[in-house]
C-alpha cells in the first residue's frame, strides 16, 4: 500500500542508512550540518571527483522556495575549505558511530583512492529529495539546468507500507 512518510526525519533515517538509495557513488559526510546563517543542510555527500552534494528533504509536495534554500546552502558550501569538510565528517561519524572516523579512511574506502584537496568542492550540486514538485519548481529547475548550468536536480520518492514495515522507493 502507497502511504504518505510522515515525517522529514524519518526520510533522512531511511537516506542516511543507505545514501545508495539516491545514488551508489555518494559518500554521505554530513547530516543536519549546521551552517553559519543558522540554518540546517539536511543530508551533505560527496562523490568520487570531490563534487560536494547538498541533498534537501521534503516530505510533502514542494514549492518553489526549497529551490531558494538549496541555492542559499550551495552558496555557503561553496565557500569552505576541504578542513571544514573534514571537520564535518568527523563530527557525522562521532555522532553516529560510523567506523571510518576521518574523512580521508571513509573516503578511501568508498572510491579507492585518497581524497585529492583540490578537488575537494571544486564543484557543487543540489538534490532536492521529495514526494512530488509543484509546477512552479519543476519548471524553475529546469530552467537552471538548462539555462544557467546550474546542478540542480529532483529525486522522487513513494513509501509503501506491508504490515508494520515501511519501504521507501526512489520513483
């Protein structure tokens, strides 16, 4: 049975278990990263050529402003150092327990290889996780992409239910 996720939370839970779920060549480094505006990035990746990967979650149907927000997230991020990634993976796998402690073991792992510094959020995107998009967003993200070559993608979700069990399909 299709159900409704109910909350954010659990969406980042379902995508913080398991990043593949999105995509197979994402390290996940960051969850709830704290920038300095005050605000929260939900999910924060990195894929095997350094390009950092700013993921939001939306449960519901979104609207236009979520593409604001990512941009507003991808302007912070773009700012930091490959030191401050470090940091942030460091405190994600403090927090979670995860068994690569450092950026440079959990990267290695992943790809094969040592993280290059320079390479290290040479690039960006935006991911915006979410159950469906209002017109308004469809077309404001295709226009980036196609216009402004900015990285800006949405991945759609269902949630189904069996029983107690909920499973969460990338559509």
């Amino acid at each position: 049975t299709s159900v409704r996720l109910e909350s954010e939370l659990l969406l980042e839970e379902q995508i913080a278990k398991d990043i593949s779920i999105l995509n197979d060549h994402w390290l996940l480094i960051g969850r709830q990263v704290y920038t300095d505006f005050g605000k929260y990035i939900d999910l924060l990746a990195i894929d095997a050529s350094g390009s950092i990967i700013i993921i939001e979650l939306k449960t519901d149907k979104t609207h236009r402003d979520v593409v604001a927000q990512a941009i507003d997230y991808a302007a912070w991020v773009e700012t930091l150092s490959t030191e401050k990634f470090v940091q942030i993976y460091a405190d994600f796998a403090s927090k979670y327990g995860l068994a690569e402690k450092a950026f440079e073991q959990a990267y290695k792992a992943k790809f094969g290889v040592a993280p290059v510094e320079e390479e290290v959020n040479s690039s960006h995107q935006m991911v915006i996780v979410a159950a469906e998009l209002d017109a308004s967003t469809e077309r404001i993200i295709n226009y980036l992409n196609d216009k402004a070559s900015v990285a800006l993608n949405a991945v759609f979700f269902s949630v189904f239910r069996d029983g107690e069990s909920q499973y969460l399909s990338r559509s």
